[in-house]
C-alpha cells in the first residue's frame, strides 16, 4: 500500500507532496482509497461533505468503530502526516482478518477531505462539516489563491457542493473514533517508545495581518517618505517569537503575500498569516494580544494602516480519559500519554463522539516538510496497536 501511495503528488524538485484538496493529486489519492475498500469487499461511500468511508458491517447499526485520518498534505508535507493513519488503518484490518476476529461492532475506515486547509486556508474542512463547526455559509465564502470558491472546486472533483452541511445522522452511528498519527514532535524517541497516546490538543488559531501602506519607487522615494508596510510585517515576526519564547507557546509566521511584489517597489500591502498555538487559552490570547500590539505600534510609526482577523480558532481538546484509559488497557496499561501542539480530525470530532489518539515515534521530530520520517518496525507496531484497540472494542462483547 505504502509503495503505491507514496508516488502521488510527489514534486520531483522538492521531495515533498502536493496533494492539496480537490486538486489532481487529491483525486488520485482518493481513487487509491477507493481501490483499497474494494480490494478487502468493504462497502465504499463518500459522504455529503466529501469525507470517504469503508464499512465492514452495516453502517445503520450505530456504534461503530472508526479508523484514519486523511490524505491531503500542506505545501511540499512529508509522507507521513494523514497517510500514515489511513494506511495503517485498512492494514489494521488486514492484521485482525489474519488473527480470525470475529466484529461484534461495524468497523469503518476513513479518510477525511481537506484536512490540511492547504488550499482554502481552513483545516480540518471535512470534518468540521460533518460536525456542524463550519457552516454551509461560511464554505462556500471559502476562496483558492486563484479565486476558485470551495464549492466549485469540489464540484469540478465530481462532487455536489449543494449538499454540504452538518452530518448528525453519520456522527450518530459512530460509537468510537480513534485516529492513528505520527507524531509530530520527539516526545517518544526520547522516552525510547515506539507507540503513545494523545491526551489533549492545544488550543491554536490562524490571524491574518494586514499592512497597507502606499507603493512606490524603491529607487526614487525618500526613505523618510515612505509608508513601508513591510516594516510593520518583519517587526510583527520578530514580536511573535519573541512572545512565544517568554510564554512557553508557538508563534510561526509561515505564509505572506505582497503586492505589487516587485523587486524595484515598495509594497503597498503585506498580508502575513500567523499560526500560534498553547498549552491553554489563556497564554494563547495573551501571545496573539502582544503580537496585535507590536503590528500596531510599528505601523503607526510607519504611517501605516493595519488590521487583524482571525480566520480560525479550535479550543482546547481534552480527549476523554475513558475510551484513553480502554485504549492504554488494551496495550498493556504502560503506554505513554502525551499532549500536542497539532490540530487533528479526532480534536473536531471529540465534541460530537468518543475520540482518542495513537501517536507513532518520529525519530527527528520533524513533519510537514519532506524529511519526516518513521522508522518501518514503528509504523509496524503502529498497526498492530491500531489491530488491538479495534480488537478490543469491536470484536468482543463488552
């Protein structure tokens, strides 16, 4: 499965992946989901907001156990991130059929769309539908950087974007949602475990700043004449790391844009997007405030105007410690429990189902870029954990 997957939308320069939603590489990707239900007689659907499903059993039935994670990846994303869930999930599957088990329970595989918010800025889309945390509205306000709405993008995919919206009825039949990922930091391989499991996920957003300022000729203008909004920009990165070091909590600046975008000008906008997450709201709101303040501060000495939106925010999600307490049972009761800085599927659902993590070890660390990595005898153990917990919730009488 690995070796199938892997070649699909790798960029040759790069190394990384482009499999952003909804794009070519994405539609293959789904078409290799699709080709694994078939290959194991699972009964295959996509879903209203374009999350695609593999049942064993009758889905009707409710109380379901559910598997995966997703597909997509962010710009130039290693291999790992979603794919390592979803691959270990039908191989899973593939393990308990070896074992003989008998389900008691439906079993469900799947992959959720736009998970990485690559293209439209959003993460987690198609599971935040489904949970009625993204309205119908608010979708379709959602744009590409070449201006192409959300809806006409799933539509060109073969999808009706007519029908999105909230899914109550699907999160009704689900009885237990665990989510197989690498982990995106070094907690594991420091501790030597193989396998670990998530106990919360940090409370994180996206802003977008906005420094207007006035183009001109970066060759004849006066440097006392000018209403630079890159100052304000480059200020307001140092600040975000300077806030982040004093309070314990991540601030990234990892995406802008400037117009005109000339070497030989000076911009008239610089929109930068800033990423920050913390261990609690509190340190959260008091980052993305002193951050606020040096954007405004600065801008105002450049004569510069400047604003803030924020474009997302997921609180903080404690997963809960029964089906956690179950999952560290079914594996011997000595597994590591560790917290997350990384926005997941499972942290959407956690409101609406029974959700827990598996974490992976990453021996460097390192994730969304082309270097992450997991080491074969992990992913290995990976599966066959997943090929436990699913054992010890559906395949015996509880």
């Amino acid at each position: 499965m690995w070796r199938e997957l892997a070649p699909i939308g790798r960029d040759a320069t790069s190394g990384g992946y482009r499999r952003h939603a909804w794009t070519g590489a994405d539609t293959d990707c789904r078409a290799w989901f699709a080709a694994q239900a078939a290959a194991r007689g699972l009964v295959y659907e996509t879903d209203r907001n374009g999350n695609q499903w593999a049942w064993l059993g009758d889905p009707a039935a409710g109380d379901a156990v559910v598997t995966g994670s997703h597909l997509d990846s962010v710009p130039d994303g290693g291999a790992y991130d979603g794919p390592l869930g979803v691959v270990s999930a039908f191989a899973a599957l593939d393990e308990l059929r070896r074992r003989g088990a008998e389900f008691t329970r439906p079993f469900a595989v799947v992959n959720f769309g736009d998970e990485e918010g690559a293209r439209f800025g959003l993460a987690c889309v198609g599971s935040r539908l489904t949970a009625g945390q993204l309205t119908r509205e608010a979708a379709y306000a959602l744009t590409d950087a070449d201006g192409i709405t959300l809806p006409r993008a799933m539509e060109h995919a073969g999808l009706d974007p007519d029908a999105i919206g909230p899914d109550p009825e699907r999160l009704a039949r689900i009885g237990a949602f665990v989510e197989l990922h690498i982990e995106q930091g070094r907690a594991l391989d420091r501790t030597g475990d193989r396998i670990g499991l998530a106990s919360a996920i940090w409370p994180h957003g996206r802003w977008r700043f906005d420094f207007t300022g006035e183009a001109n000729h970066a060759g004849t203008t006066r440097i006392a004449d000018r209403r630079d909004p890159m100052l304000g920009y480059a200020a307001t990165v140092l600040a975000a790391r300077a806030a982040a070091e004093r309070t314990g909590a991540v601030a990234t600046f990892g995406k802008v844009a400037v117009e005109p975008n000339g070497v030989n000008a000076v911009p008239s906008l610089v929109r930068g997007w800033l990423d920050s997450r913390a261990a609690d709201p509190e340190t959260l709101a008091a980052v993305v405030a002193a951050v606020e303040e040096a954007a405004r501060e600065r801008a105002a000495r450049d004569g510069v105007d400047v604003t803030v939106v924020r474009e997302s925010f997921t609180p903080v999600v404690e997963f809960g410690h029964a089906l956690r307490d179950e999952l560290d049972r079914l594996l011997g009761g000595s597994v590591p429990v560790l917290g997350t800085g990384a926005g997941h599927d499972a942290g959407i659902l956690s409101g609406s189902v029974p959700t827990a993590m598996l974490f992976v070890r990453n021996p460097t660390g390192v994730s969304h870029s082309p270097a992450e990595s997991a080491a074969e005898d992990d992913c290995v153990a990976g599966v066959l954990a997943l090929a436990d917990v699913v054992e010890g919730l559906a395949c015996e009488t509880r």
